[in-house]
C-alpha cells in the first residue's frame, strides 16, 4: 500500500463473553471514503475507537500509514483526525477557546493555533458562536465544533463517527460539500446508519453486523444486489387488470402490487422499461407515474444485516 493507507488485521474487541468485533480486516487507500454502515451495537464505534487508538484490540491490529496503534499511537494519531459518537468536549468552554486549545494540543503555538481556530469557525460556519460555551450550544452546533477540532489540523486521515448526526438538512448539505472537498487528497471513513449518507459521500461501502464483516462494494455495486435494481414502478388506473397483462411478458419475472404501486421486476439480463412503456402506449393505460428503479438500498441493507427478504 502506499504511505497513505489504514490496514486492519483480524481486529477484534472482546468484552467478556461478548464478541465486540471479530477479526475485521480490510484497508483503505487515499482518495477512499468508506461508509462504515451497520444496526446499532455492530461493532462500528468500536472498530473506529480501535483505528483511532482509543480503545487497545483484544487481538489482531491495525495500522496507520504504516504506525502501529498500540506499538506506535502517538505517531498514528498525530496523522488523523477523529470525530467521536457524540463529540466530547470541554462544555464550559467557548467555542474559540476549545479550538485554540486543540490547536495548541495539536502542535500550534501562539498567533498560528489562533490562525488556525479562526480558519476551523470559518469553515464550519461557527461564526455566530464563537464565544457561546459549548455546553449552551444545540445539538447540531455541538456537532459541528466536533468536526471542526477534528479537521483543525488538515490530517491526512479522517474518521468521523456520524458527523452529520443532530444537523438540519441545510447543515447536513454544508458537512457533506466539506467532507466532498476534502477527500481527493486523504482517507475518509464515516461511521452511519443513514443510508443516504452512502450515496452523498462515499466511493466504498462496508457492511458490518455482529463485529463481522458481511459486505465490501461501491455504492453502485451494493443497490445492484437489490431486487428493485432495473424493475420498473407504475402509479397506474386498475392495477389489478395492468398486472394481470404485465406479467405476461417474457422479460418479466415477478408483478407486486403494493400501496397503490405496481413494481414489475425483471428475468436476469432483461431490460423492461422500453417494452413496458410500449405497452402503456399501446393499451393506453392511464398512468400518473412510471419509473425505473435503481435499486433500494434500504432493501439490501435488511437483507445482508438480516437475511431478510422485502
């Protein structure tokens, strides 16, 4: 790997009986930014306080652009960035004095851990609060003064667990243009149980449930496995009688009618859109709506996590 890498071997967290993680391995390179996904108690926060040098592995380990992070944490944190659950912090501290410390704790003195405060505010617009103590903040500002001591540094890696979390859609639109803008040049790993953080942010997704590892694809790769991928859905006047019709074509495998909706899925290898808007044209059937799926995450998720067919 090149000097800009996390490596994960056989990582594993075990609390008592209780199997926290286990054996979790996997890399990522610069330019990377992995979505983290799994339910709630997968092992995801866990992984990420182990990558970041919180939390010691029961086994296995884990290195970061080449530092151990038991052997070597300092030098391994000294290259990252890290957004904890939640974003502790110093509540009866202002803003600006949080960051200054942090700057300071980072290896800045003087004018330039100022320099360096003031240039985090400004890019997560915290420029209204500067002088509120943390602890009076909402949560959406907590959120952001948390993402903005983890960036002060411009490390090489980042790992942000939830960072859009307690953030109203215009700043959740903010965090991801900055998450966007700043990954080219660094590895980026987003812990979330938001699937359409996925599809905004990430190049890479991992699956993990119970500790393990169930799924490594692309974003893309992960809505193909869904069987909603390239099935056409019509809004359509007497479903019933369209369905009948519909499901007589060669390419289709399977007609559901659910909630007012018709969804044809496809044989393998089948392309329905133009057959099917073929028919509506010609039976001249009345339809609101019609569209072509590409696949529903959400569906994937339950059926990796769970084995669960929708």
């Amino acid at each position: 790997m090149s000097d800009l890498s996390i490596e994960a071997r056989s990582l594993s967290k075990h609390y008592g009986q209780l199997i926290a993680v286990d054996q979790l391995s996997f890399e990522v390179g610069a330019g990377e930014v992995l979505g983290f996904l799994g339910p709630n108690g997968a092992g995801k926060s866990t992984t990420m306080k182990m990558l970041t040098g919180f939390l010691p592995p029961t086994a296995g380990s884990a290195l970061v652009n080449g530092h151990d992070i038991v052997e070597n944490s300092l030098a391994a944190r000294r290259c990252m960035g890290y957004l904890p659950e939640g974003a502790p912090a110093y509540g009866e501290m202002p803003v600006r004095a949080f960051l200054e410390f942090v700057a300071r704790s980072r290896g800045f003195d003087g004018k330039s851990a100022v320099r360096e405060a003031d240039a985090a505010i400004d890019r997560l617009n915290l420029s209204s609060v500067p002088e509120q103590p943390i602890e009076t903040l909402s949560k959406g500002f907590k959120r952001r003064v948390g993402l903005a001591q983890a960036i002060l540094h411009d490390p090489r890696v980042l790992i942000l667990d939830e960072p859009t979390d307690g953030l109203d859609p215009n700043q959740k639109h903010e965090v991801r243009d900055l998450i966007r803008d700043m990954s080219s040049d660094k590895i980026i790993i987003i812990s979330t149980h938001i699937l359409e953080e996925v599809h905004a942010l990430c190049n890479r997704a991992m699956i993990i449930a119970d500790g393990r590892l169930l799924v490594d694809d692309t974003p893309d790769g992960l809505i193909a496995r869904s069987r909603y991928h390239e099935a056409v859905t019509l809004v359509v006047e007497h479903p019933e009688q369209v369905a009948s019709a519909l499901s007589e074509l060669p390419q289709a495998r399977k007609v559901e009618l659910r909630e007012g909706e018709l969804t044809v899925f496809p044989r393998e290898g089948a392309k329905l859109l133009e057959v099917i808007t073929d028919a509506v044209r010609e039976n001249a059937w009345a339809v609101s709506e019609l569209r072509l799926e590409a696949g529903r995450l959400d569906e994937v998720f339950r059926q990796v996590t769970q084995g669960e067919m929708s």
